[in-house]
C-alpha cells in the first residue's frame, strides 16, 4: 500500500507543479530595465552636451552680430563724412 501512496503522492506533485508554474527569475527583468535606464541616461547626457555646445556657438554668433550692429553707426558715419570730405572739393 505505501507504494500505491508514493505513486499517488508523485503524481499529485506532477499535477501541482504543472498548475502552478514556478516563478522566474525577476532579477533579470530588473536588471535588464536598469540597464535600459542607465543606457537612456548617457544618451540623454551626450544629447545635453552636444546642445549645449550648440548654444554657445550660437551665443558667439549673436555677440558678434551685436558687435557688428553697435559698430553700424560708426560705420554709416565715417563713410557719410568720409564721402562729403572726398565729394566736396569737388563742389
């Protein structure tokens, strides 16, 4: 009789494991996902540093176009002067 308990037994187990499935392994999950995290930070941080780099060439270009536009007047005037000054002997 104790084998027929045994074999019962076994058989029951059979049946318990196939209805209940064992759980995986959720580290990996994990650690997959952080993966995934840590990759997205360092592509983001390049992304930064690359339009960073972006915004201070363009800071240099609107400095120089300021520096363009405060010496316009200057500029105007010396050619308007300088123009009356090569024109007027003439007159």
């Amino acid at each position: 009789m104790r084998m027929t308990e045994k074999k019962t037994l076994s058989d029951r187990l059979d049946v318990f494991l196939v209805d209940v499935p064992i759980k995986n392994n959720f580290s990996d999950a994990l650690i997959n996902n952080l993966q995934y995290g840590i990759d997205r930070i360092y592509s983001l941080e390049k992304r930064i540093a690359v339009l960073e780099g972006e915004l201070d060439n363009k800071d240099l270009i609107i400095r120089e176009q300021m520096n363009v536009i405060v010496n316009l007047p200057n500029s105007l005037k010396n050619v308007i002067f300088d123009g009356i000054w090569f024109v007027y002997p003439f007159i």
